[in-house]
C-alpha cells in the first residue's frame, strides 16, 4: 500500500510543492520523494495569493503522480 502527502508553502521570493510516497510492505516501511516542483513569484502578489498558487502546484502534482502511480495501490493522499 502507497499513503502519498503532499507539501506546500510560498514565501516572498518563491513558492515550491513536493510529493512523498510511504511505502508499506512486508519487510517494512520506505519513505520517498516522488516529485518536487517549484517556482519564483511574481513581483506584486500577496502572500495568501502565493499560498494559493503553490495550492495550485501541488495539487496538480499529486493528480500527476496518482495517475502515474495507476497500477499500484494507493490508499490515501494528504494535503498539508
């Protein structure tokens, strides 16, 4: 079984989202990054608009990765 979450944050200069993958199997659990992406913000936004851009990112990568991931089972996505 796959658990995927999902991270986000923003600051002034730039906002990034990541996605890790916790692996459950027999022989025990594995912890790995699957997906990173990241990018400068525009001059002029706020800080709440930022945190809904890398909203945005993130969730458009974890959609990405869950549709890549189709063949294997994945249990849960968090948001955080």
């Amino acid at each position: 079984m796959i658990d995927l979450h999902t991270f986000s944050d923003t600051s002034g200069t730039g906002t990034a989202a990541a996605v890790y993958a916790v692996i459950y199997q027999e022989t025990g659990v594995g912890q790995e990054l699957i997906a990173a992406r990241a990018r400068l913000a525009k001059k002029g936004l706020t800080i709440p608009r930022l945190e809904l851009v890398s909203l945005h990112i993130a969730a458009n990568l974890v959609d990405n990765v869950t549709n890549a991931l189709d063949r294997y089972p994945v249990r849960c996505v968090y948001g955080w």
